[in-house]
C-alpha cells in the first residue's frame, strides 16, 4: 500500500528542491566568475618606520589568486545540483 504523504512532507521535499536548485545556480555564477577573474589583488599595509609621532607607511599588493579549474570545479558541482533538482521533480 503507498503511504500517504503528510503536507509538510510535500512541503520539505519542494524546498529541498528549491534550494539545491538556487545553490547550483549560485555556484555556476561563482565558477564562471573564478574561471574570469583569476585572483584579486589586496592592497595592506607595512609600518617602515616609527619615531615618535613620525610615521612612514607603504603600501604593498598581495595577489591571492586560484587556478582556472578550481573554477571550472565548482561550476560544475553547480550543473549538476541544478539538474539533479530538476530530475526529482
């Protein structure tokens, strides 16, 4: 005999959907954006000298960057959360 689903059982089972669907998305963005822009540059600052009330700053650019399949990487996870959603439908 099939059992007979509750409403909020329908309910968790649409917004699990609903979520795995969004997130795929949000990660293909995320990748395709990675694979684009292949790192960042973030600009920090070193004391060079302190005396007294005489301070001298520089400013250096540390590169933080990731390589192209990482991005590739998670643009897939995210194809395959979206359609994987799609398929329980």
């Amino acid at each position: 005999m099939p059992k007979e689903l509750a409403w909020y059982d329908v309910f968790s089972s649409y917004f699990k959907q609903q979520l795995m669907k969004s997130l795929g998305i949000i990660l293909i963005v995320i990748g395709i954006a990675m694979i684009i822009i292949r790192g960042v540059s973030v600009p920090t600052q070193k004391k060079v000298v302190d005396i007294g009330s005489l301070q001298i700053n520089k400013t250096e650019n540390h590169w933080i960057g990731w390589p192209t399949y990482a991005g590739a990487i998670v643009a897939i996870v995210g194809v395959v959360l979206t359609v994987s959603s799609r398929k329980r439908s």
